[in-house]
C-alpha cells in the first residue's frame, strides 16, 4: 500500500493510488443535515484531509468518489463555489502576518472570480468575494476554514497580541453570518476550541461536532478501519518485529489507539503514528517527534498545576468546551493529550487520562526539562539510566541519578517548591513506570510512597519533605510495608529518602 503520510489533499490521494480510509458517509450526512459545523481534534489528526474531501465532494468531482460510501448515497452531484482558508501555512509573530496570510489566499479568489472590494479589510473583501460569487455564479458559497486558532494559539503568552487575532478573526468569521443567505455550508477546524464564545460571537450557529458521539470517528481510525484497511500491514509489521499478529495488533492498540471524542464510544487510532508505523515498520513515538506546543507547558506552569493529578483527573464535561486561564486541563485534552476514560452521566463527570504509551512517554519526557536542569537531549538518556540502576538492584545509583534532577535548577522560577517538588518526582516515576514491571505512587499528607517492581526486585520507598530520611525508614518499617511481598520471592529493597527545602535537593537517604 502507498501510505499518504502528509498527504492532505483529496485529490492527489485518489489520483495518484494512495491508502484511503473512507469517511464519506460522515461527510454525506453532513452535507444533508444543516449548514455550519466546527470539529475540535488534535494536531495530525486528519482534519486537514476531510476539508478537502469536502471540497471535491461541493466541487462536483464525482470521479474521485469511485468506489466510496458516498457514491452509492449521492445521486444529484451539485457544484458550488468553494473557498477554502487554511491558517496552518505560516508562523503568526504580528497582527501583519495574519493580515499577509489570509489576504493572499483571498486574493487567489478575488482573481478567480474578477472582484475587487472597496473595504480592503480582510473581512470587508471576504464580505465581498462570498457577495461578488453568488451574484456572479447563482449559486451560493461554500466556505471551509483549516486551523482556525493558529493564530492564537502561538500568542498564549501574548496577551496584547492575541486580543488583536481574537478581534480580527472575529470580524473575519462573523461575514458568514452576515452572508447566511449566500452560504449553503461552512465547515471550520481546530486544535481547540480555545476563545470558541469571543472568536465565533457574531456566529453562533455553528454545530459543534467536536463531542458528538455520531461522528466521533470522523477523523483518525477505528479498530475496525484498522484491521479491514491495513490487514496485510499489520502482518507485515509483525514479521519484521519478531511477533504473532495478534502481538502487533496488541502493540498497536497499547501504542497507538485511545482517544476518546466523547463518552461510550469505541477509541480511535492516530493516524499519523499509524501510517509512519506501517511505512516504516517500526513502532515509534512518531506524533511526539512532529513537534509539541509549548504553550501547553507555559499554561501549567503558570497555573502551578500539580502534575500528578492530570492522569485520572475528574472535571464536568461543560468544561472541557473552553478554555479556563486557571486550569489548563481543557487545552490539554483538546489538544490530544489527554481523553475520555470514564464518564458518570448522573454527574457529567469525565475522568481524564493520556490516551496511549505514545502520548504518555512522548508528553512526560517532553515536560522533563522545563521542570529540571535535564537538557532535552538529554531526557531519554536520563530515564534510562535510572531504570537500569533499578534493574540491577542499585539503589543508589538510581538515588544518586535523582538528586542531578534538583541541581541547578533555577528555583527563582519556582512559587511553590513543595509543589516542584511533588512534580518532579511524579514526571521521573511516571517516566519509569512506561519501562519497569510496575511503578505505583499515591500522594497524601504531604507525603509520597513509592513501590517500584522489576524482575528481580521490588523497592519499597518513602519520601520525607523536611523530615529525614531516618523517620522515612522508620516509617517503613513500623508499618510492615515489605510484609505482603516477603513470599514473592523478589529481594526487597527498602529506601528512606529526605528531600530539603532549604538546600532544595534530596540531602539524604538510607537503604536497606
């Protein structure tokens, strides 16, 4: 199979014999069923590729459906007039580069269409070209929009500057009310649906589709759509990597499947990760390595969220359709970091968890260095390093690796140093716990007791904050922590660990 990894573009897909998963019966009941839509997913995600596809399916290029749901579905074929804006081709530094972007792409039509607007304001010559079109055409508009919060999104530390985006866009995106009578469908996509209210305030028709479950598989790829689309390419993945078929299936599952778009609806692959697996056949952290945001991390730092509570944390549904400065929970799991792992409906409550290996590792090893004096180039070597000490039963050597995660680390930086504290040793745990048998933690009082379990041995750890390392043992030991795990036949290592606020590093530990 020809895999279209970056391949966005319906067309070329279809014409030139690349692998298609078929999602045009989502699109055809679209299509049918009302005028304005917007769909939050992540980033590679395949929003891209469905706005194209919509795009051949209004331009009447029925040849490119040959074989497709939607050709057993659609028997009038109509062309519209599409205009098709994607806000994900540039870097946004000034209110002048949205301006230089969209303005090029509307000139593209304005030429097209033999129009000139008067107001050469981009929402005035939008207002124009969608007016200018449907007289000209008798038809009305189609006007699909990729990545509407791009330009936001790389101004979350710029307040100024993304209020100046917020207005602008606003103004942009409200010419489609304005326009109703000559629109028959609009379709926008996102990362988030962060400044939803403020941004589409003049447009408030839009369906959100971001969290209904009967399109929850408009994007990405199911377990069924993996298994009757990519057959012979899990079974060539398995052949290479040594394993069973149903072992790939199970790796790719652990590694790959997950997200959750809403409650009580099967998990959905990643696309991207999928195609670079089966083109590469070789199993890798290959959304990780397309770049993470920031700005995810300016938000928990700035919030001095506690990172412990992000896997299993537990918030209304409501919240998690915008953006609330002092949480960043809701931009964490729109941007797909996060998903649905329970749900109770008495309550509208969501649990929350990361969706797979890949999102856990590649999120964890990536968040490392903003909360240690570990380089980036240095994350993966460091893990390693303190998973083999344990393997090989040294205790401290791994305590030995723990301590270089508080040195010289600019603690000016830090509000809250109990809090870091807490971070850091959940990041290396959690960190661990991907390669180790089993890596539990719980927090309580202050506290954190730590079980670590590999082959030949099993840790039994307790962390002190200003306390000492002696009282951590002793703890250890009045309460019979290593009593369940005597007849495991394992050696048991006990570690009393006392970390200081005043020298602010791990300043003593006793082994046993």
């Amino acid at each position: 199979m020809k895999y279209p990894i970056g391949v966005q573009n319906f067309e070329k897909i279809r014409t030139e014999g690349y692998g298609y998963v078929d999602k045009t019966a989502h699109i055809y009941n679209l299509v049918k069923s009302g005028t304005y839509f917007f769909l939050s997913r992540p980033r590679r995600f395949g929003k891209s590729l469905l706005l194209s596809t919509i795009e051949s399916y209004f331009k009447g290029q029925k040849h490119l459906f040959e074989g497709l749901a939607i050709e057993q579905l659609e028997t009038e074929w109509k062309e519209y007039p599409v205009l098709h804006f994607d806000l994900n081709a540039k870097k946004f530094d000034t209110l002048e580069d949205l301006y230089d972007l969209v303005g090029r792409q509307l000139e593209r039509y304005e030429l097209q269409y033999d129009t000139v607007a008067v107001d050469r304001s981009i929402d005035g010559r939008f207002y124009n070209l969608i007016m200018a079109i449907s007289e000209k055409t008798g038809k009305k508009v189609v006007v699909l929009v990729d990545e509407y919060d791009k330009p936001l999104l790389q101004a979350i530390g710029n307040p100024d500057l993304q209020n100046a985006y917020r207005d602008t866009l606003k103004a942009f995106y409200g010419v489609m009310k304005s326009c109703d009578g000559q629109i028959h469908f609009g379709f926008l996509t996102g990362v988030t649906k962060f400044g939803k209210v403020s941004v589409f305030s003049d447009l408030n028709n839009l369906n959100d589709l971001s969290m209904d479950a009967q399109y929850y598989d408009i994007c990405g790829i199911s377990e069924e759509e993996l298994l009757s689309n990519f057959d012979e390419s899990i079974r060539e993945l398995a052949v290479k990597n040594g394993q069973t078929y149903e072992e790939a299936c199970a790796r790719l599952r652990t590694d790959y499947d997950g997200y959750h778009f809403s409650e009580d609806v099967p998990g959905m692959y990643n696309p991207f990760s999928i195609l670079n697996t089966f083109y590469k056949n070789k199993y890798g952290n290959y959304w990780f390595e397309t770049g993470t945001p920031t700005y995810l991390v300016e938000l928990l730092k700035k919030s001095d969220f506690p990172l412990d509570k992000i896997d299993g944390y537990k918030t209304g549904k409501d919240i998690l359709n915008g953006i609330d400065p002092d949480s960043p929970v809701a931009m964490i799991y729109q941007s797909g970091y996060l998903t649905f792992k329970d749900y109770d409906n008495e309550f509208d409550l969501v649990t929350l968890g990361f969706p797979n290996r890949e999102v856990e590792k590649g999120f964890l090893l990536f968040l490392l260095p903003y909360y240690t004096n570990i380089r980036k180039d240095q994350s993966n070597y460091f893990v390693s390093k303190a998973v083999q000490a344990l393997k090989s039963g040294d205790a401290d050597g791994f305590m030995n690796n723990m301590t270089c995660l508080f040195a010289d680390y600019p603690y000016d930086l830090v509000r809250n140093v109990e809090n870091h504290y807490q971070n850091v040793i959940y990041l290396t745990l959690k960190l661990m716990s991907v390669y180790i048998v089993d890596a539990e933690y719980r927090t309580s009082n202050g506290r954190i007791d730590l079980l670590i379990r590999t082959d030949k041995f099993i840790y039994i750890m307790e962390f002190k904050l200003d306390g000492s390392a002696e009282e951590a043992m002793a703890q250890i030991e009045s309460k019979d922590y290593a009593l369940p795990f005597v007849a495991d036949g394992r050696e048991i290592i006990k570690v009393g660990v006392n970390f200081s606020k005043s020298t602010r590093s791990l300043d003593h530990w006793i082994i046993k």
